[in-house]
C-alpha cells in the first residue's frame, strides 16, 4: 500500500514512522524541500517528492490483484491551507482517489468539501486526530469522517496510527473489540470524524483550565500570611488570615496527583513534566491561544440549545489571558470612579 503524505512537520512524520512500520510506503512533501529530503534521509518517509505532481505519480502507480488501487493522499496541515492545498491536487487526481484531511477543519468545511469533491469522483475523509508530537510513541486517537467504503480502503491506515488495544484497559474484555478499542473510530458521515474532534478539544478546553485554576488556587494559599488589613473599602477584607498560611509545593501536588488520584490525566502528566522543569513558569507569558475548535464547539452548543457553561468559560478565559479584556476592566475601573470616587486599582 502507498500513500502520499503532505506535510512533514513533528506530526506529519511521526505519522509517516508509524504507518511505515506496518510496511505501508509513504511518500511525503513539503513545500521545504530540503526539509522533505532531510526526513528521507532519516528514513521517516519512504522518499521525498520534490512537487505535488511528482508526489501523485509515484502514488498512482500501484496495482492491486484486482486492477489499479485509489491513490490516497493524506493532509497533515494546518486547517486554513487545507482549501488551497486540495485546489492544487484536484487537477492531478483520477477518480476514484481518496483525500484524507488530518488537520482540525470546521466540520461545516469538511461537509462541504466531501460534497463538492464527490461530484467530481473524489472522495474526502475528515480524520480528527489527536495525539500531537507524543503521536508517534502513544498512538493517534482517530475519529474517522466520510463514506463507509473509503473508510474501510483506508482502514490499514488507521489501525497503523491508531494505539492498538493495549492503550488503555477494555471496559468489558468479554465482548468483541470495536475499532474504537483499538483508537479509531468510523464516527458517521463526512464532517462527523471533525465534529467529533471539535468537542474533544473542547472538553480538552475545559479539563485545562480546570487544572490551570486549581493550581492557581493552591498557588495563592500563602496569602494569608501576607495579609495587612488597612480598612480599605475598595477590597472585600480577607476574613481569616490564619486559614491561608500554607506553602503549598505546586510541583510535589501535580506529582502526588498522578498516582491514584481520581484527577490523573495525560494532561496532569504533562502539567507535572512543566512544573519540574519550569518550577516558576517564567518560561510563559500566560497569554493563552485558540486554534477554533472551542469556538466552533460554543457556536453547536447555541445552534443545539446545549448548556456548555464549562466550555465557555475556558473559552472566554483565554481570550482575557490575552489582555482582550483590558478596555472593558478600564472601563469598569472609571464607572466606578465617576459614581463613587473610587480608586483605580
């Protein structure tokens, strides 16, 4: 089997590595040649196309027993090159090949364009996947959209990637395993593998800043013994100083919490690898991004009438940890002083 990978980042390699593995031939580029070339000679892609054309000629030529097989060509890029790069394909593509989008699309985009491409004799898989640089040594949580019979073409594909059944203990171990044992699922139609993965990453929003807020609080529990009541109206007092004199090892608590906490978490191991090596956190400036998906998430939610009060709020986080909320705290600040001859704080 041979597949043409686009885009060799950190991801795009990983994946590569793990699909040669299983003896599937991956042919890769990048718009960086010399970083294509470099990855061919580490020996993560079987070789290095120096063009699209290239790429799609070499994929194509393969046959199965039973005639020639669809060329597959999988997309490890980000979500806004996505339209740009399958404009670039099109023209090179024979009926029958199949797209697989791995990035975080909107699953509206992914709709359209496995509509649009259908029409055409192309078929289109959105692939939510999760897994990051940590991908090629955990496994890819793949959440699969698209027709059945390009799913199941593809299938090899996925059960390379995917972690295998032993990546977390069977729920019930006396039934058939499903796909989804094994790390990937054939979630619905096309666009559903991207709604899947959408809400995933904002319930990984939430879990986050649940983490973040918790630490905050452990943080700050010494507060007490730096407390100077002054009588001051503008600030409610601290009623009891004495309760908040603990020196709290924020680096020892994320450690404690990984070994049979009911709060342990891929992300609190990740959380605790910071805290060891970056103990004040002086690295980050607490500005916080967001790629889409917990908006994408909040617009379903208003669209579904579904309460995310949770999500939200992650959400609305981020945007003030990037100081969007500085004009309207300024604002509050001078309501507050023209109506009470408040002091600005």
């Amino acid at each position: 089997m041979k597949v043409g990978l686009i885009g060799l980042g950190r991801m795009g390699e990983g994946m590569s590595r793990r699909m040669l593995k299983t003896g599937i031939e991956v042919y890769g580029y990048r718009r960086n040649i010399t970083k294509a070339q470099e990855a061919a000679a580490n020996g993560y892609i079987t070789a290095a196309a120096d063009s699209l054309e290239s790429l799609v000629q070499v994929v194509h030529e393969q046959e199965s027993m039973v005639g020639k097989c669809p060329g597959i060509f999988q997309l490890v890029i980000p979500a806004e090159l996505v339209e740009e790069t399958i404009n670039e394909l099109l023209p090179l593509l024979g009926d029958g090949d199949i797209i697989i989008d791995h990035g975080n699309s909107n699953f509206k985009d992914s709709r359209r364009r496995a509509e649009r491409l259908e029409k055409l004799g192309i078929q289109y898989i959105d692939c939510g996947t999760s897994g990051g640089v940590y991908g090629l040594e955990r496994g890819y949580c793949l959440m699969v959209g698209g027709a059945s019979g390009a799913v199941s073409v593809c299938a090899p594909i996925f059960r390379a990637l995917a972690p295998g059944i032993s990546a977390a203990t069977r729920t019930d171990p006396y039934t058939r395993a499903t796909s989804a044992e094994y790390g990937w699922l054939h979630c619905g139609g096309p666009g559903a593998g991207h709604f899947v993965k959408m809400v995933h990453n904002g319930v990984e929003y939430g879990i986050m800043q649940a983490y973040a807020e918790g630490f905050n609080i452990l943080q700050h529990a010494d507060l007490g013994s730096k407390y100077v009541r002054e009588g001051d109206a503008e600030v409610a007092p601290m009623e009891n100083p004495a309760d908040y004199q603990y020196d709290i090892n924020c680096v020892e608590v994320a450690e404690l919490w990984r070994r049979g906490s009911v709060v342990g978490s891929w992300l609190l191991d990740l959380t605790a690898d910071v805290l060891r090596h970056y103990p004040k956190l002086d690295k980050f400036d607490g500005g916080v991004s967001d790629s889409g998906e917990g908006r994408w998430t909040l617009h379903s939610a208003v669209d579904l009438g579904v309460p995310t009060p949770v999500i939200s709020a992650a959400l609305f986080e981020r945007f003030n940890s990037r100081r969007l909320g500085e004009y309207g705290n300024k604002i509050l600040n001078g309501m507050r002083y023209m109506f009470g001859g408040h002091n600005v704080r």
